[in-house]
C-alpha cells in the first residue's frame, strides 16, 4: 500500500486490513456453525480458506478437525491467524495466485472477501485447486438493519464512502463460471454480543475508515461515538447484541 492509501482506490480498499489486523481479529463478527455446515461437504477432508485473514472462519474449520490451509495476501493478517491456530498451514497469496497444486482441496470457502478479489481469475484458480465434486463457498455477513440503531450505525459508515456496495455485496451469487454448477443459496441469522465502546472499532476495522486520511477518520469515530452516546437502545449500556444475517452460497465443482 502507498503511504498515502486512497479510500476511492479498490486496490489500496484491499490491501488496507494488514493496517489494522489486531483490531480486526477482536471486534469483526465469527461465523455461525449451521452456515459452515450447510456449506462444507460431509465428506470434506481438506479445506482451503481464501482470504483467510486472522482466521475468523478458519476456527470453525479447526474444531470440525479438518486439514486446513489459510491463503491472504496480507501478512499481518495472517500472523494473527497464525498465532491463534498454530495447526493451519498458513500461506502468503492471492486469490488470482492460489499457491496450492490442482485438485488438492475438497473445498475452497471466501468469507466476507470475494468482492475484493479479480473474480474472474480467482474463480479459474477455485476451479483448479478443487478436486472434480469439490465445493466452492462464499460467504458474508450482513448486519440487520431491521433494527433501527443498527440501521443507523449502517448510515454513519457508509457515509460519503465511495466504494460503498448499494445494498450488500451478497445480494448477487458470485459468478463462478463454467467450471461449476449453479450455486445454492441460505441465510442464517444470528448475533454478535460486543462491548457498545467496540462499535467505534468495528468500524474503525473497515477498509474505508483505514484508508480514509487521519482526521476524516476521527470525525467519522465521532459521529459512532455520538450514536452510542445518544441513541437510548445504547446509551450507558456497557454490551450489545449486534444482530447479523449471515448469507452463504455453495457450488459444486464439475
Ligand atoms: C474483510 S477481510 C476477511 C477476512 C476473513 N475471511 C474473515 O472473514 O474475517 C478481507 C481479507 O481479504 C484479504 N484479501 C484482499 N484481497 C485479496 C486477494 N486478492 N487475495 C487474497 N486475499 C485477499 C485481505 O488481506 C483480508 O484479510
């Protein structure tokens, strides 16, 4: 990244977690065991996880005792994950460069990342890392903004944000290409308990705040420090429960 990253730049947007991986790795959401369930094979031996990042997902793919790899092109990021899960074969690369061999893995899963990536080259290197029958799955979490304050919360950091998806980069199946069937889709809503003071990082932990220049950052803080101050679901509550809809799709490898 620039030393001056841009927020408008999809580039610097990707390369901006290794900037605020230890503040990642203690407020962004886990993911719920009935989604990765759904999404991996019962027969799964093998697992990659893409863009693993400091291994929000990969935990769950530890305690089902699967072999697994963790890819991120972020090495920050992965000395968080490699630090929590000293077991997982953690690799520096990219999605479009996947350094595994062909048909090696029974599944490939993307969480909350398929939308920083060239996905079209990095669905050809999904299709040539799975072995024929394998899974290809993409997930994200969305916060419901059925309840009102997260609404709000919604508003405030996606404010003047230029690369702000409209509505939710899960609302379109992720294109994956000739080499795989149709993919399914589910939703599974569930929640996150969080220190209120934490709201502040988790959106202190998103590419747009890490990118934006210094004082725009804090204004934007400010106005997350106003919400939780003043609005009366979180005012003088030391705890919330963030609620999220986590949506998956799953593929089948030809
Ligand atoms: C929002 S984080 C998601 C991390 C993790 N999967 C999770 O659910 O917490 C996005 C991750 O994608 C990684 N990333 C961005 N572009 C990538 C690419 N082209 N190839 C591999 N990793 C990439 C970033 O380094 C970051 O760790």
């Amino acid at each position: 990244m620039p030393p001056t990253p841009d927020p408008t730049s999809h580039a610097d947007r990707a390369a901006s977690f290794s900037t605020g991986a230890d503040v990642y790795a203690r407020v962004r959401p886990g993911y719920p065991d009935d989604a990765v369930d759904w999404l991996l094979p019962r027969d799964s031996a093998r697992v990659l996880d893409l863009a693993a990042g400091t291994g929000l997902l990969t935990r769950s793919l530890v305690r089902r005792e699967l072999e697994v790899v963790a890819v991120d092109a972020s090495a920050p990021m992965l000395d968080r994950l490699r630090a929590a899960l000293p077991s997982v074969d953690a690799r520096l690369g990219t999605a479009e460069e996947i350094p595994l061999p062909d048909a090696s893995v029974d599944a490939v899963v993307v969480a909350q990342a398929w939308h920083w990536f060239d996905t079209a080259r990095a669905a050809a290197e999904i299709a040539r890392v799975l072995r024929p029958g394998g899974r290809a799955c993409v997930l994200w979490n969305d916060r419901d903004e059925r309840v009102e304050w997260v609404a709000r919360l919604g508003e405030i950091m996606h404010r003047g944000d230029p690369l702000a998806p409209d509505g939710s980069h899960s609302v379109h199946a992720p294109a994956l290409g000739p080499a795989f069937d149709a993919s399914d889709r589910s939703t599974f809503p569930w929640h996150q308990r969080l220190a209120t003071r934490d709201l502040r990082n988790l959106v202190a932990s998103r590419s747009y705040a890490l990118t934006l220049p210094d004082a725009e950052r804090a204004e934007l803080l400010q106005r997350v420090d106003d919400l939780t101050t003043t609005h009366p679901d979180l005012s003088g509550t030391e705890q919330v429960v963030l609620p999220y809809v986590t949506t998956a799709y799953r593929a089948r490898r030809r």
